[in-house]
C-alpha cells in the first residue's frame, strides 16, 4: 500500500493516541465524523477498512472525533493533556493503528464550508439582534478584530459595542461567502451591507471581511476578523 496518509487518518491515530496517554490503555470505540468516515473508506483498501472495523467500533457522530471506551473514558481530537501525565500504554499497540491508506482521500470540502458559512451568518444575525450569548459561542476568548478605521480590539470590547444602546443595525446582510480550509484553520471572506445608527448617526455601508477560524476541539471557533469599507 502506499505511504500516503490522509490527513483524517492522521486525527483518528492522533486521537487514539491522545487517549492511550490520557488513560493508560487503548479506546474500544471511535465516534468520527460522517465526512471523515466517508474519507477513511474511500482511502482504505477495503480488507483494511473491514480490519479497522474489526478492532474499533466505529459510531458515526456528527461533528465530532472522540475515543472512548464502554465504562465512560474518553478524549477528543485536540484535547489539551496535563503537563504531568504519568500513564503509560501496557497493552499491545492494536494492530488497526498501523493501518496505512491506498492514496490520499481529501475530506468532502462541502460540511465544512457549510458549517463555516452558517457560523458567518448566524454571526451577522447575532450582531443585529444583539445577541452577546451567540457571539461569545462563536468568538475565541483570543478573539480580536481590526474595523475599517485600523483599531484593533478585544473580545470583550466587541462585545460591550454589541450590548450597548448606542449601536444599533436594522439590516446587517451578508452574501459572496468563500471559504478555504487549511488543516485545522480556515479562511472565510464576505461582503457585509449594513444600515443602522451609533449615538444616532448613520452607519450605512458596504464592507469586505476576512474572518479566521480555528478548530478548537470539535468545533470552529473566530480567531481573529478584519473588514475594510468598500468604496
């Protein structure tokens, strides 16, 4: 088979891994991604792929890459682990995680790109509904922004502005969403329409955004944002 591993693969080892440093011991069970999943048995030869199943179950879970075993341990893709671990693996590395693919199988593009751009709209709809609880789900506690104007700000001066009476938007559109996954980053641009007021005065407008997300755990999460006016 050839050495190329997919970079899904690569996770699911990773996870499993995480879990045997966690726990002292291999997982049972893997929940994957159905996206993920689809990679995994596009890219394994299909005797491999019947050996994985045999020495893993495999759940499909929607968004998510955990390992777990049947009395409740468990550890997800990107987990942070304590500094001081002092657990190591006795048991026999399982011979399922030495599985290599046929070829490189590139996730489908599209769920993410979904997910991404739901999060891009829902971030719109919270800012105009003044939602601090959505945003503060969305935006990393690292969060920063940089506005038209240069300054760049925090994620707790965003949010005051989206909580204060003086800021305040009757429409708030977003269209022309493109988004470009790089590992566990992505990329996402779009065109904002605005029609509001701050202390009164009009705030119309039409502005382009770079957004950066990163996978934090099981989910995206906005590190960082800049949008400039369009003139």
């Amino acid at each position: 088979m050839g050495i190329e591993r997919d970079k899904n693969w690569e996770r699911v080892l990773r996870t499993a891994v995480g879990f045997g440093k966690k726990h002292g011991r291999w997982p049972t069970r893997l929940l994957v991604d159905p996206g993920i999943l689809a990679a995994l048995r596009r890219g394994f030869d299909p005797d491999d792929f019947a050996e994985l199943e045999r020495g893993v179950e495999l759940i499909e879970t929607p968004d998510t890459l955990r390992a777990e075993t049947e009395d409740g341990d468990s550890y997800h893709y990107g987990e942070s682990l304590a500094t001081r671990l002092t657990f190591t693996v006795t048991d026999p590395r399982p011979a399922w995680l030495a599985l290599e693919l046929e070829a490189t199988a590139e996730p489908p593009p599209a769920r993410s790109a979904a997910e991404l751009e739901a999060l891009t709209q829902a971030w719109h709809e919270a800012v105009r509904t003044k939602d601090a609880t959505a945003l503060d789900a969305i935006w990393a506690d690292d969060y920063t922004a940089v506005g038209p104007s240069g300054r760049v700000t925090s994620k707790a001066e965003e949010l005051r502005a989206v909580e204060s009476a003086e800021l305040r938007f009757e429409t708030l559109d977003v269209d022309e969403i493109t988004t470009r996954e790089i590992g566990t980053v992505a990329v996402v641009g779009s065109r904002t329409t605005a029609r509001g007021t701050h202390r009164g005065d009009p705030v119309d407008g039409t502005y382009r955004n770079t957004v950066v997300f990163a996978r934090r755990g099981e989910r995206w999460m906005a590190v960082t944002a800049h949008s400039t006016a369009i003139s």
